[in-house]
C-alpha cells in the first residue's frame, strides 16, 4: 500500500492571498491529485498545519480549499487522516478548540482528525499519529511517545537541532532523544526538509516566504511494505531571488522571462554599470511579476556597535541573525533571533492581502 504524506499546507497563508491560493491550487490541480489518481493512491496522511490562521479563516479562501482538495477527496474516494498543527489550534495551550473541527465537519466521511495520539494501521504497518504537543497534552503525548506501539511515527515536532529555515537550526524545543527508538519519525512544522539519524522534517509543499526561494518543495509518498519514502517534486516556484554581480554576468540581453509571475529580488554583490543596472531592473518591471525587491546595502540601520561588514544581505531572516551576531550585547543572542524571527513571520503572513 502506498500513502501520500502532506503537512504544513498552510490554507489562507499571507492575509489570504489569492497569489499563494493559486499556487496551492495549481499544486494540487497539476500536480497532487494527478499522481495519486495515475498511482492508484487513495490515502492521506497529513501532519498538521491544514489552514495558517489559528483564529480565523477568510470565507473566500475556505470555499476556494474545498473546491481545490476536499471535494477531491469525495470525488476520488480518497480519504485523509490528520493530526493538528500548531496553526491549527485556536489557542497555544491546548488542542481542544481547532479549526479541523469546526472547518471539516461536512468532509467527515473523507477526513479522519487525530485531536489525541492514536496508532494507524495502515495496511499491516503500525503508524503513529502524535498532533501538536501543548501544555494540556504535554504528559499524554510523552506517554504515547514511550509506549505507543508503531514502526513510523507521523507528527508536528518542535525539535531542538533542525532546521528552521535553511542554515539556520532551531535552538529551543524538545531532544531528539526521545524519538529514538522508532524506526522513522516523520514531521511537519519546520518548512525546510531535512533529516538526522531517523527524523525527518518533510519541509513545505509549496513555497510561502522568502526563506522558501530557491529551496526545493516536495510531498512524499510512505510504501507501507518496503518502509520506503519517495520524494515527489513540486516544480511550481513563487520566489526568484538574482545575485546581481555584474564582474561575472554580462545582464545586457540576459533571457528574464523566468521571472514571470514571482516575487523577485535583486541582491547586489557588484554593480559596477549603473546604466546596465537601472535597465535589467527596467526590463524586470516590465514583466509579469508580483513584486521586486532590491537588496543593496543597509548602511542605514547600522549604529557604531555593529560590524557592517558581518551583515548578510541575502535573506531578511539571515540579515536579522547576521545583525544579532555582530552587535556588542550581553544579553542572550538566540533568544533574541527567535523573538525576531517569530515577529518576522507575523509580518510576512499579514503583508499581502
């Protein structure tokens, strides 16, 4: 039996963009649902963050989610289990109030919700389901960890020593340690895919910020008989990022037509011809594209206590660690990147509407 592995999926993201909702629904148009149907697969397992708001949802953005996937579901006969995501909850210390619940009620025929730890058996295999661990579940959850009798464990993990975005590991949260004697532990949460010793983070179906650029999105596909996991690549991008260096690239007559319909940014590293420059950036602008960005330098943000020359300017997220590290302070650096970076991406999902 072979079963499709979905997380962080993240219905509504970015104030209910339809720029991020048509992404989702070509993903799932051009790319999901034909490989399950040319597969023979009609079974979901999905490890939480469905919707990105734990408060609301837009009404136009829920209507757009079930025509684009749940009523596949019904149309295919397929049916989803999931388990909640840490966006999935109302609030931040207990599961009990969740959108699942009161959002796919009318699906229940095709969607199972995992609101505790359960084990699946799943053609034979044993496999865990461990929603999002909160301090009203914290001693049940840990519990189930050390006792629950499954091979594969599907979860939304806040590990220590991953990667939150890529190059940048995780500080806080909860050991490895404890998950190591199952045989596969797979999680949502963290949107960049990596692996350690037998956890995996599947990292994000589609692109979202821009942290996301140039990071290859993948679903997976778990062949319950062999244990194997088969990455299956999402081809369509939403993010273009262009190191300009002008002493390397001739941007005269450069083919820009990959640019079409993303989110661009220009970084500096050299620019030499200011004509070149203001023309490729013309030449941009005139295309189809949501938005261009120009990194060039932030010499305006720096104060006497920071090393200019340790700033990043590639990546908002880097360029905030990178700002963090060269400034002269005694008080605790990593707290402060995952105050910043948190705060970072309340913004992002409240910027475009």
């Amino acid at each position: 039996m072979k079963v499709a592995v979905l997380n962080d999926t993240h219905a509504g993201i970015r104030n209910s963009s339809d720029i991020f909702t048509d992404n989702a629904d070509k993903f799932y148009s051009e790319i999901f649902f034909p490989y399950l149907i040319e597969n023979n697969i009609n079974r979901i397992v999905h490890l939480g963050d469905v919707f990105d708001n734990r408060k609301f949802i837009n009404f136009k953005s829920l209507h757009r989610y079930r025509k684009s996937f749940l009523s596949k579901l019904r149309e295919h006969n397929i049916h989803m289990n999931v388990i909640l995501g840490n966006h999935d909850t109302f609030f931040k210390n207990t599961n009990e109030l969740n959108s699942l619940k009161e959002l796919l009620g009318h699906y229940m025929n095709e969607v199972t919700i995992h609101t505790e730890p359960e084990v699946l058996n799943l053609d034979g295999l044993q496999f865990g389901m461990l929603p999002w661990v909160c301090p009203e579940n914290h001693d049940r959850s840990m519990e189930f960890i050390r006792t629950a009798k499954c091979d594969i464990l599907g979860s939304h993990l806040e590990l220590s020593g991953f990667e939150m975005m890529r190059g940048i590991k995780n500080t806080h949260g909860m050991s490895p340690d404890h998950f190591k004697r199952f045989e596969m532990v797979l999680s949502g949460h963290y949107h960049v895919k990596s692996s350690m010793e037998n956890i995996t983070y599947l990292g994000s179906q589609m692109e979202f910020f821009w942290s996301d650029a140039h990071d290859d999105k993948f679903f997976h596909v778990l062949d319950t008989d062999t244990r194997e996991l088969t990455p299956i690549r999402n081809p369509h991008r939403l993010f273009e990022k262009i190191l300009y260096d002008d002493t390397k690239t001739d941007y005269t007559d450069m083919d820009i037509s990959f640019v079409d319909n993303k989110f661009v940014k220009i970084v500096v590293i050299n620019k030499s011809d200011l004509f070149t420059f203001d023309r490729f950036v013309d030449r941009i602008q005139d295309r189809a594209i949501h938005e261009l960005k120009i990194a060039e330098n932030f010499n305006e943000f720096l104060g006497e206590n920071v090393d200019d020359e340790s700033i990043s300017v590639e990546d908002t997220s880097q360029l905030l660690d990178s700002y963090v590290d060269a400034v002269e302070t005694e008080l605790d650096k990593d707290k402060l990147k995952n105050k910043l970076r948190n705060l970072l991406t309340e913004a992002q999902a409240l910027e475009i509407a």
